[in-house]
C-alpha cells in the first residue's frame, strides 16, 4: 500500500479522471481521494491527511482560493503541498493565491509530463517522495524552479529564494518578489506550452479572416484564435486554423470568450470531442472542433446562457472572407 496519498479536487469529472489517470501511470500504488468541490474536500480534509492536494480555482460552494485559505488557517495543514490547477494565469489572480500560500501551478490546458513535473517537485520538497515508486520518483530535475509555472506565468526567469522566507507560505516567497517588481529578477518570454497568453478581442479578430475572431483555444501545444459558430450550455462548436501538430480527439482545452468590448474574459474548461474539415477537401485550412464543457460552475453557466441569449456566433462564417 502507498505511504503517499493525493486529494484531487475539482468539479469536472473529466479533469479529474485525466489527473488521476497521469499519477497512477507514474506513481503506481499511489493513493488518489478526490472531491467534487472545496467544501467537500474541507470535510475530507478535517478527517485524513494528505500529502499534497491538487485543486482547481473556480468551483460551486467553496472555490480553490477559499479552500487554499483555509487550509493554512489549520495548524495541520499549514505546509501541505496546495498546487492550484488551473485556467486562471492572469497576473493578479496569481499574486492572490500565493500571498494566500499556495505552493505551485499547474496551467490549464496541461499535459501529463507538465503535470507530473509540478507534482514531483511538490512532494520532493515535502518529502513525501521518497516513498513514492515509479520513473518520476527516481529522478527530479538538477534545477527545482526549471520549468517553473509561477515563473512562466509572471514572465521572469526563476528568482533566487528569499533569504527569510515567512512561516505562513514556505514555498511562494521567490515568485511574490519576482511578481511585485523586485530587480534581482530579469524578465524572459514565458513559456508558451504551460501559460498561453490571453488574446483581446481585436488582436483574436486580426487572427481570423474577415476579422470575425471571438475568442481562443488554449491546448498543451498553443493557442489557436477561433471562431464560434455554434453555442450551448453543453458544448460550442468553434472554426480554427489549421496547425502543426493537429488537435486531437479528447485533449484538454481551455475556451476563452470574451463579453463584450474590455470585458471580462470567461475561461471554459472542457475537451475536444470532434474534430472534422470544415471544408470538403483533405487539405482544408480550417477545421471545426466541437469543444465539450466540464465545469459545473454555476457563474460560467449563467455566463454561457447570456451568451446564448445574445447570439454571440458566426452563423455564415467565409473561410478568407
């Protein structure tokens, strides 16, 4: 039986599954506990340890941050391991969570070497992975913040840790200086495979012909500017250019519409469920994805029928129009 036990917490069933599925294949024995929200996973938490937690942000009842907040309210649960997966990268949101005390991101859309990259690195500074077997537990990287999420998302190079970092929050103090305009901190590129930036409205619209852009894909492998030709509460089924390498038939993905002219932009989690030529010919510049939700949350829900209600889609889309 594993000695290492992992609470995944998030209200869509499938990202649920695609974590769970990534740490057995590395970490086989490991022991998985999952909550379908912060409040479920509180009552879990007050009743058995973990030595990490994975967790989204936006969640019906009790969201990620809330639930991050009071886990370092619990004397027990004060150092656990919090890595927050999740679609929200923007600069602030980050700087929230980690003066919250979180301990590292994940970025959705990830991949499952993105993943347990950050999962490896967690439970070796806790410790915990000695007691792991598996390819990823023999061996961590020479450089722990390679790689490194919370860099990539704030646009610095990974900063050298605090010379006193605070009891509250051991683990985000080097990324809290780099987000706050500390100098010792040089800016780079962020890395594009974990942290798509986000598109405006015009520059997604310059993307696509006719200047009919109305959001944007975010995959493990790029971002893909799209146009929305279909919209429910299930599903949007979005036109994108062709690209190298292709999507592929159930990759996570992150949908990002935007409302309105400087409105907020709402990030939809979900899959790709089809994926065909939009026009009848093999070597068709667009393709047309089917993209298929897995939030429950009921915020994006009344976000998408207001959306629906206004008709926001290309019904006549012109490939080059």
């Amino acid at each position: 039986m594993s000695k290492v036990s992992v609470l995944v917490v998030d209200d869509a069933p499938f990202i649920r599954d695609l974590i769970k599925k990534s740490l057995r294949n590395h970490f086989p024995g490991i022991h998985i506990e999952e909550a379908v929200n912060g409040r479920k996973a509180q009552q879990m938490l007050g009743k058995q340890a973990f030595d990490l937690i994975l967790c989204d942000w936006e969640m019906p009842e009790l969201s990620g941050l809330e639930l991050l907040s009071w886990c370092r309210e619990q004397d027990s649960l004060k150092t656990t391991p919090f890595v927050m997966v999740t679609s929200r990268g923007d600069k602030e949101n980050v700087v929230q969570a980690i003066q919250a005390g979180v301990s590292d991101f994940v970025g959705k859309p990830f991949s499952s070497e993105q993943l347990i990259s950050k999962v490896t690195k967690a439970l070796s500074r806790s410790g915990a992975l000695a007691n792991l077997s598996g390819p990823a537990a023999k061996s961590t990287a020479a450089n722990p913040f390679a790689n490194d999420s919370l860099s990539a998302l704030t646009g610095s190079k990974s900063p050298a840790p605090a010379a006193k970092p605070a009891a509250a929050n051991p683990f985000a103090n080097d990324s809290l200086s780099a987000l706050t305009g500390a100098k010792s901190a040089p800016v780079a590129a962020p890395a594009r495979a974990l942290v798509a930036p986000l598109v405006s409205g015009a520059k997604a619209a310059a993307a696509t012909p006719g200047g009919r852009g109305q959001g944007q894909l975010r995959l493990p492998t790029g971002v893909l500017a799209c146009v929305i030709k279909g919209l429910s509460l299930k599903d949007a089924v979005v036109l994108v250019k062709r690209s190298e390498p292709l999507p592929q038939i159930l990759e996570s993905a992150v949908l990002d519409l935007e409302q309105g002219e400087g409105g907020e932009v709402a990030r939809l989690n979900g899959y790709l469920h089809a994926i065909a030529a939009f026009e009848q010919s093999p070597d068709s510049e667009w393709l047309q994805v089917t993209f298929r939700f897995v939030d429950r949350d009921p915020q994006k829900l009344d976000y998408l029928s207001r959306l629906i209600a206004r008709g926001t889609v290309q019904k006549h889309f012109v490939p080059g129009a």
